[in-house]
C-alpha cells in the first residue's frame, strides 16, 4: 500500500507489514513530479505509538491486516 508523505525528503511510503501493535516497515522514496525515482530506502521501521509520516484509516489496517473468520 502506497502513502503521500512528507517526510525528510520522501515523498511516499511503500507499506510493506503492519504489525498488531502499530508499528510497520516501509519502503520510502522520492518521486518527482514526472514519477522518476530519485531516493529510494528499503525496510525502514516506524515506531506507530511513536512517530509515523503517515496516518492509516481502519479501511486500510484491515487490508494490510485482514481478519479471516474461523468458519469454512
């Protein structure tokens, strides 16, 4: 999932895993305005009771985290 951001120098979070206690590992990049990366970094932890560039709506932790019902 994909984020605008405003974050030393990024411009977009890659969010690669939410983990059940906030925090999450992204990728942040640097677009330009014709889409070209300029700055790329890989595996980048968030502390989410922390700080976090991004906000998540509950739409998206449940498809970054989706609940499965235990009946087949």
């Amino acid at each position: 999932m994909e984020k605008i951001i405003d974050f030393d120098g990024y411009n977009v979070a890659i969010i690669k895993q939410l983990f059940e206690n906030g925090n999450c590992i992204c990728n942040l990049q640097f677009r330009d305005e014709n889409g070209a990366l300029g700055k790329n970094d890989t595996d980048i932890l968030f502390f989410g009771d922390v700080f976090c560039p991004f906000e998540l709506t509950e739409e998206e932790i449940e498809e970054l985290n989706p609940t499965y019902s235990e009946e087949l």
